[in-house]
C-alpha cells in the first residue's frame, strides 16, 4: 500500500528525450564493405570525406577491377535479379532501338556477347560522383571514347543503370 502512495503521488517530469541515431552511412544503398572504405581514405586537408563520396569510389574501383578482369560473374555480383540496363551502344549492338535489357541474366547474355565482340574492352574511371541513391562513373573506354555510366542501387545492388556516351562510343 505504501508503494501505491508513493506511485500515486509522483509525478514524473517530461519522459527523457532521445537523441536521433547519427550512425554514418546508415540512410545509404551502397553495401557496408564500400561505405567502411571513408575510414581509411582522407582528403587533402586530412578530414575525412563524406561517406557516399568514399563508398562510390570504393565501388567504381571495384567495379573497374572487375570490369578488365573481364570476369562477368564479377561484374554480375555488383546487380540486382531485376535490374534494367539501356546504353545506345546496346541498340546499336542489338538492333533494338530501346538500347534496354531487364534482368541480370539478359544482361550477362548481352555482356558476354559485347565482350566476345570486344575483346580489349577496358575502362580506366575518370571520376566518381555519389548521390542519394546512385552513383556515376565517368570513365574512358579502351578506345578513348568518355562515357558516363549512372547506376541507382537498391539492397545494396545496382537496380537500373544506362550509360550515357560521347562523339565516340565503343568498339
């Protein structure tokens, strides 16, 4: 009974505010292995960079790495089941004037075929630039043709993508 008094007596102030998770990284699509690359990478001025900038270079390296390896189970690891590609060069190489595939298995026919058509394909990244849910890789092609190519992730995973190309485009 005395505990009752006591509870019913007291008035507790203002519940405790908390204090919002401010965990780095968090809100972002890019997977963990990219986002833990801004622990190690400073800038000039010695402060670290903005996580997205320093996971979308993470993954542009690998991405580049993977893509002249020219191992397509490599560069496959980095895309949804789902996702949807369009690239002028695929209308070109394809006949279809969409330039689109749907799905990763498409995409690997369609890449497997490109690289047998382009066996010195290799790609040297010029510059990266993040954004909330995308990434885009500027980069040059084994003829010295500029491409940008803009990839938006989901899970982790690219979910879309197109590569925008110059005067020159490939092979």
């Amino acid at each position: 009974m005395i505990a009752s008094n006591r509870t019913a007596h007291h008035h507790p102030g203002p519940a405790p505010r908390r204090r919002p998770s401010r965990r780095r990284g968090a809100a972002s699509p890019l997977p963990a292995r990219w986002l833990r690359a801004r622990r190690t990478t400073r800038s000039a001025s010695g402060r670290r960079p903005w996580s997205r900038s320093a996971a979308a270079r993470a993954f542009a390296a690998e991405w580049q790495d993977d893509w002249n390896s020219h191992d397509l189970d490599r560069v496959l690891s980095h895309y949804h089941e789902d996702v949807t590609f369009s690239s002028p060069v695929m209308a070109r190489f394809t006949g279809d004037p969409s330039g689109t595939v749907h799905g990763r298995e498409a995409l690997r026919r369609y890449w497997a075929a490109a690289l047998e058509r382009i066996p010195e394909l290799k790609f040297e990244v010029v510059d990266v630039r993040a954004s909330v849910h995308a990434v885009v890789i500027d980069y040059r092609n084994q003829i010295g043709g500029r491409v940008s190519e803009v990839l938006t992730f989901r899970d982790g995973l690219v979910i879309s993508g197109f590569g925008a190309y110059g005067e020159t485009l490939a092979g």
